[in-house]
C-alpha cells in the first residue's frame, strides 16, 4: 500500500478524466480549516472555521463553512461524483449552485452547472476520438449566443497535443482566439506550452512560450514563461517549487522579470509549514511591498494536498468569493488533517471476474487482450492515473505498446458501463 502525504494541486476550472477504483491508498485529507485573516502589525484580526466530512471510502461528502451558514454537498454513482451542490443560507439573495455530472465508459461526459444567484445554467460537453482520447470539449452559456470550443489533436503517440481554443457567436461564426501546443516527455511530464493568440480579425497578438522543469523524483520545480517580441524571446515571469526532506511542498515563488537588472523578480510567496507527523499544514500568502514580505490575500493560488476529484480544492475556493467574505479576506489557513484511505491505481490487485485476460504477461512491443464478450472496452493506465489507450472490441484486440516506457500498467475491461475485471501488466 502506498503512502502519500501532499501533492501540488492547480486550481483549475477543467474537469480532469476520472477513474475507478481498484485499491485503496493511505492519505491525509483535511478535516478541518481555520481561514485567517491577519493584519500588518501580525495580529489575527479575524477567524473562520470550515469543516470536510468523508464517507467511509475516503470520497468527501460534506463541506461547511458555519459561521456564513454555506454548504456544499457531493454524491456518487459508485466511485463517480455526479453532483456537487452549494447553497448559502446567509447571502442576500441566498446562494446557491449545483453542477451535474455525466460519464461514458469511465471518461467525464457532460457537465451542466445552474448557478440560481445568477438565475443561468453552464453546460460542458465532451467529445472523445475512438482510441479514448479528448478530441473536442464545448462550452455554451444559455443566457448568451455565445460559445466556445476547445479542439484537440495528437501527434508523436501522444507526445504533441495541439489544443485550439475557439469562440463563436451565431453572427460571426467560430473564430480562432488561441493555438497551444503542449509538449510531453516520455513519461508523460509536460515539458513545453507554446501558445499563439489572436484578435477577432484573426490576427496574431501574441507568442507565449511556457518551459517546465522537474525534480529528480518528478515534482514539477519551474514553471518558465517567455513571450516573443520583434523575433526574440524574452523572459516574462517565473514560477518555483521547494520541497522539504520528506518531498512536501514547502514553498511557491512568483515572479516577473526585471530586465534593467536581468535577474527575476520575485513579488509572490506561498509557505507551506507541515507538522512532522503530517497532520497539520500551515499555508501562508505574502507579496513584496518594496523589499519586505508582507501578508497577501489567497485568492484560489495553487494550493497544499491530493483531493478525491480535486473536490477539497474547489470548496475552499469559497474563501475567494468576495460577495461571500465581503471584508473578511483570507492570508492563511490553518490546515488539520486525518489518515484515511482512498480509491488508488497503486498495488493493483488482480480481479478475473470473466475469464479475461492480457498477455503476454511481461511483454514487450505488442499485447493481446481476450475478453468472452462482444462490445466491449479495454482501458489502460499508468501508475500516475493517465489514461494511454481505450479501445473497443469483440472478444479479442491487440495494442502496440511500444512508444511506452519500461514498466507496470493498470487495464480494465468495461462493457456496457460496467467494469468486468481489472488487472497489471508489466511493460519489460
């Protein structure tokens, strides 16, 4: 079994892949938050309390922040979050949002979000091609004839993916707004964004490239943006990662580039301060007044622990809502934290609820996959959770696995939405 204590989380609108369970891993998850609100002579002006409740199988159920009389609720289908709702008794009008969600053979579907303050309804639909990957992801808000449109293309097995971001209004038609071509290593780390954007007479505005550097155990380090101005790249801004001994997060850095002295600037800091035996995390938000750091508002920065469906990090976004807080901004939380488990790719435990089967087993270029039905879906996972191939088959189908690297796999076997059996296979 393994042990995990934080990953770096990006606060995030996108709705990642979401996958089933096989084994469960241990965790610490928060329990309880203490949102701070510290003036400039250090003095605690202001306090608020939030509180996670977990179900039985580490999957959150409940958050509640009681001195604004806010709570969000979350429901499963299984081990899939199909509705995550918020209402907030205090506000004036009174809050509330929900957001539904839809699957297909284990992949996120649709999204349709109702937010009642605002009286309109988001939806998100999307698109996969037929080896499982993303092709294509909508937007549409029905209070306006507008759209946008996220198209997905992939070369070099999946190593280059063009993302193209669109936006249409009935009137005009689709107009390309930004290209982005994301760059993986062989492990599948991101290593380079290269972004080109453009105004609605198609236009191009700007030339964004991100680098990414990370540690010897894989944690990303750097984060290097540089924009091209008259044929040359400049450096723009820069982000930095510090992990302590255990490989924790300990500190984030913000920067922007000083060009009159040639060295980064940093004006943004988050500490990270965990207690040794991991069960309380301490996160404070500085900014740089003239050379000095002082006390900085969190406003849904990158942020402290790994989370069932990221659902922790959205429901402390609530912080940041300012109709909410009103004067009460946050520049620290007091984090307390429990050991649970939870669903995890990690020490899979071979499952033959049908006689299936994936073979050879250790392989090399070529693997065959038998199945004793007909429709029915292979999906295959590395051990960091990235789905490599989904592919639709009767009774048996063969997967060239050799742009992978040497290692051990997850795949499981679906038919009609329903997982049959799981299992490892070992790449040589």
């Amino acid at each position: 079994m393994k042990r995990t204590l934080f990953t770096l989380i990006v606060c995030a609108t996108a709705i990642s892949s979401v996958f089933a369970q096989v084994e469960d891993e241990t965790v610490f998850q928060p329990t309880q938050v203490i949102g701070r609100r510290i003036n400039e002579n250090g003095e605690i002006s202001m306090t608020m309390e939030s509180e996670f409740i977990y179900e039985e199988n580490g999957k959150l159920s409940r958050f509640e922040i009681p001195a604004y009389l806010l709570t969000t609720n979350y429901a499963y289908s299984g081990n899939y979050l199909t509705q995550e709702s918020t209402f907030h008794q205090g506000g004036h009008p009174n809050f509330y949002e929900t957001a539904n969600f839809t699957y297909e053979n284990g992949q996120i579907k649709t999204v349709e979000h109702f937010m009642g303050q605002m009286g309109s309804n988001q939806y998100w639909l999307y698109t996969y091609y037929d080896d499982g990957r993303l092709a294509r992801k909508d937007q549409k808000i029905d209070y306006e004839d507008y759209h946008m449109h996220w198209l997905y293309d992939y070369e070099d097995e999946g190593k280059t993916v063009i993302e193209s971001y669109w936006t249409s209004w009935v009137s005009e038609g689709m107009l390309l707004r930004q290209r982005t071509v994301h760059q993986y290593d062989d492990s599948y780390n991101l290593i380079s964004s290269h972004s080109e954007s453009y105004n609605v007479e198609g236009e191009l505005t700007s030339t964004v490239l991100t680098v990414y550097a990370y540690t010897s155990s894989g944690k990303k380090e750097l984060e290097t943006t540089l924009s091209l101005m008259d044929g040359e790249w400049v450096n723009s801004s820069i982000v930095r990662y510090a992990y302590d001994e255990q490989d924790r997060i300990a500190e984030q850095l913000d920067g922007i580039w000083d060009a009159e002295n040639g060295e980064w600037d940093y004006r943004k800091r988050i500490a990270y301060e965990t207690s040794e035996d991991g069960q309380t995390c301490t996160v404070s938000f500085y900014k740089k007044v003239d050379d000095d750091w002082e006390w900085d508002v969190f406003n849904c920065q990158p942020i402290f622990f790994g989370s069932y469906l990221q659902s922790q990090q959205r429901a402390l976004g609530f912080y940041s809502y300012e109709p909410l807080m009103g004067f009460a901004r946050i520049n620290q939380f007091e984090i307390t934290l429990v050991e649970m488990n939870r669903p995890t790719y990690w020490n899979v435990k071979e499952s033959q609820d049908l006689s299936c089967g994936v073979y050879p087993n250790p392989g090399h270029a070529n693997l065959y996959v038998d199945a004793p039905i007909e429709n029915a879906v292979i999906r295959i996972y590395n051990l960091q959770g990235q789905l490599l191939q989904v592919k639709s088959f009767d009774f048996r189908t063969e997967i060239n696995s050799e742009s992978w690297p040497s290692g051990m796999y997850v795949w499981e076997i679906w038919h009609d939405n329903k997982r049959e059996a799981k299992g490892k296979w070992v790449k040589e």
